[in-house]
C-alpha cells in the first residue's frame, strides 16, 4: 500500500497520511469498497452475509477474503 502525505490545514506543522484505496491493485472490481461505491447495495449485502474476514483498510466485512482488499480473519 502506497501512501501519499497530505498537508492538514488545522494543524499546519503535522502531516496526515492518507491511504490510496483507488483501483491500483489487481481484482479491485471485485472488492466491497469498490461495489459500495458503485451503490450495488444488494451485491454488497450478498457479500457481507455471514462475514468471515474484515478489512484492515476499510473496515467493511465480507464472508470471502477475495472481496476485501487486506482482509484479516475474524
């Protein structure tokens, strides 16, 4: 995971990294970020059902790790 540093205007002397969950790794079309962004809210829930894996990044959970981009095992 590359990470670019962004500025934060409250606070000018502290710098804030911000993660890059863009499609800029491979089978993305296939991860819960990226279904929820597309507001496929039914595929999403179908994926979510019975979750076995979080994601370290997002969060979201899903029954498969194939559908998160660094999922971890519940």
């Amino acid at each position: 995971m590359v990470a670019k540093k962004k500025q934060n205007p409250a606070i000018p002397e502290m710098e804030v990294l911000e993660p890059m969950l863009a499609d800029s790794h491979p089978n993305h079309e296939n991860h819960l970020c990226h279904i929820i962004s597309l507001r496929n809210m039914r595929t999403a829930a179908k994926l979510a059902k019975d979750a076995q894996y979080i994601c370290f990044l997002c969060g979201r959970s899903a029954k498969s790790a194939k559908n998160l981009c660094q999922p971890i095992k519940i």
